[in-house]
C-alpha cells in the first residue's frame, strides 16, 4: 500500500475511534453525558414543580423535553407548571443546555379513586368509558378500537382524569381492547391495578383469549377474572338453564336473580355481616350473573326477622347488604352499578310467626333497573 493510502486509512481509522469516543462520552454513566444531563435536567425540573406546589405534577425528561404527567388544580396552573419546567434550568439549548420544550400531559382536578375504564363490544357498536390517565391514553386506545374494530361504531365517553396506577396503564388497557376484539361480545374494565374480561365467542377465540391471559400482566397489574364462554353454551348455573344473558334486557337479567334465590339464601354468621363459606359457590354464580347484567343498575337489600332490637337489625341488615355488595365488586361486577341498603324487620316476606317463617324473612333481595 503506498504511503498516500495508508495516511487515508490511518485517517479514517482515527475519526471513527474520534466519533466512537464522542459517541461513548455523550451516552455513558459520568456526569456530563446524556443520559447524566437528562437525569439532572429531571431532578432540578421535579425541584421546580415542588417549589410551586405542584406535587400532583410528574415529570419525565425526552432528551431536554420535559414530559408533564399528573394532575394540576385549575388552568392557571396548568401554565405555572409549563413555565417552571422552562425555567428550571436555564434558558435551554443544544447538549448542555437546560429544557428546551415541555409536553403537558397534565388534567386538571383531583385524584380519582377508583381510577375505573371500560370497554364494551356489542352489536355493531364499541363503547370505551370512564378514566384516561392522558390525551395520549386516549389517542392510542382510540387508534386500537379503530384498528380492531372495523366496521363498528366507536362511542367515546372517557374522560381525562389523575389517579392512574403506576405502571404502563396504557399497555394493559390497550392489550385487554386487542383481545377483546376476539370475541363476538364482552367488555373488559380496567379498575385501579384488576383487571376484568366478560364475554363470549367462537370456540377457537375463546380459547385463544384465556391463553394470551395465562400470562402476567405488566405489575401492579393483575387479572381479577376472565369470566369467558363459548357462544351458545350454557353457563353452567342449574336455576337459570334456558335464560339468555347475551345483552340481556332487564327483564332477564332480574329472573336470572329471582329464579337464584327462589331457593336459595346467602347465609351469615350468627348476628354478624360475615358470609358464612358454605354460601360461596351462590355468591360465585351470582357474581357471573351480575357481570352480565352490570349495564344496568343492580340494587341489594338485606332484610331480618323481628327478633331483637329494631334498630340493630336495621343495621346488621345494612352490613349484611353491603358485605354482599364488596363480594360481588371483588369478583369483577362493576361497583358503580351497585347500590346496598337495609331495611331490618320492616318487609318481612311472610309474618315472623314461626321459626320457618323468621328463616324466610332474613334474606338478601336483587333488584334490577
């Protein structure tokens, strides 16, 4: 190789060791690269929320973009935040330099508790409902129900709101959407960290959505109940054999619960809200009942016999009720269509005139409208 040559090479050689050397300073652990200026651009970005009183207000740095999360009181502080994020640092620009831009994912208002999301696959028609933790939330779930759901009509009701669980909310709430788009019909619901999917399908869909769920969810993420069945099958409870929950009216929806307390009673402890265990397998089919018919409102009343003092029963039938109300939420039934209250000795079924008639008038009802 001649001298001219292997200067060239030597050359080239040397300014791509150069740029392998900027590259490794700009991206490495010390103080001065990158990802050490993105860290303390956030530190010193979180410092300045802090100091305005915006604790509700989170910030993630995109290079020297800061990315606002969280919740603000009103719009006016809303660009208190923006502004302080600009400030925090000095007055921006290229490497060393402070924030240069902010992205405000912010709401406005207070922490929601329970943070609670919906979808709901019927005929022709995708309803989404309830809290996003952002616009980007909500753009990414829309594209979803766009995507795999042609054809159908797309109804938004969700609402920005603060409160979301920590963790990739986005991606649990966009997976359960895609396997939802499986079934025939259904809804999944999202309620803080649990995650619940109702519905029905070919048998091949089924299958394949109960198998996508065998796997964790991203944590805190996990999975309260896949109540999933195979179109046309039965659900398996004997009291309602013939009834159809598929986007039942609520008409059926209140047989379905009428013709499962005909005879049967949720029983409690003696003189106490505590659902005795041999009533689990009633509760559990009346939980898969529930779940079917949750698009209405489902009212729980506990009543007693005349035994003891008024004003005791009147209570103890009020815990009793809403210990039937907390089972059913936990087994996936949406709480906000639960409502419990208590009537004591005040509706007995039958006169309170012999043992047999006192059993009958200690009971829990369900109402559907």
């Amino acid at each position: 190789m001649g001298g001219k040559g292997a200067c060239w090479t030597g050359f080239w050689v040397g300014a791509a060791v150069a740029a392998f050397t900027m590259i490794a300073a700009m991206l490495g652990p010390h103080g001065v690269s990158l990802k050490a200026i993105e860290a303390q651009l956030g530190a010193r970005t979180a410092q300045a929320l802090a100091a305005e009183g915006l604790r509700d207000v989170a910030v993630r740095m995109d290079g020297q973009t800061a990315v606002l999360s969280g919740a603000a009181p009103n719009a006016d502080m809303q660009a208190v935040a923006r502004d302080a994020a600009l400030r925090a640092a000095g007055p921006g620009g290229p490497y060393l330099g402070g924030v240069v831009a902010v992205k405000d994912e912010t709401v406005i208002g207070a922490r929601v508790s329970p943070f609670s999301w919906s979808a709901e696959k019927g005929a022709g028609t995708l309803t989404l409902s309830g809290h996003v933790p952002s616009e980007t939330a909500k753009a990414r779930l829309l594209d979803v129900a766009r995507a795999r759901f042609a054809g159908f009509t797309v109804v938004d009701r969700m609402t920005l709101a603060f409160g979301a669980p920590a963790g990739d909310w986005t991606a649990v709430a966009a997976d359960a959407l895609t396997e939802l788009g499986k079934l025939k019909r259904g809804k999944v619901r999202l309620v803080d960290d649990r995650l619940t999917l109702i519905g029905e399908g070919e048998q091949a869909a089924v299958a394949d959505v109960r198998a996508h769920f065998e796997a964790p969810l991203g944590a805190p993420y996990t999975l309260a109940v896949a109540d999933l069945t195979v179109e046309g099958q039965s659900l398996g409870i004997r009291e309602i054999e013939g009834l159809n929950l598929s986007e039942a009216s609520a008409a059926t929806c209140q047989r379905a619960f009428s013709q499962l307390m005909r005879t049967n009673y949720i029983e409690f402890d003696t003189g106490s809200a505590a659902i005795a265990p041999i009533s689990a397998r009633l509760l559990d089919n009346l939980a898969t009942v529930a779940r079917r018919c949750d698009s209405y409102a489902i009212a729980i009343s506990g009543h007693t016999d005349n035994t003891g003092d008024p004003a005791a029963n009147l209570a103890l039938s009020k815990a009793r009720a809403e210990a039937v109300r907390a089972y059913l939420a936990g087994r996936g039934v949406a709480v906000e269509r639960l409502s419990a209250a208590g009537f004591g000795q005040t509706s007995p079924r039958v006169p309170n005139t012999n043992p047999a008639n006192r059993a009958r008038n200690r009971r829990i009802e369900f109402n559907v409208s």
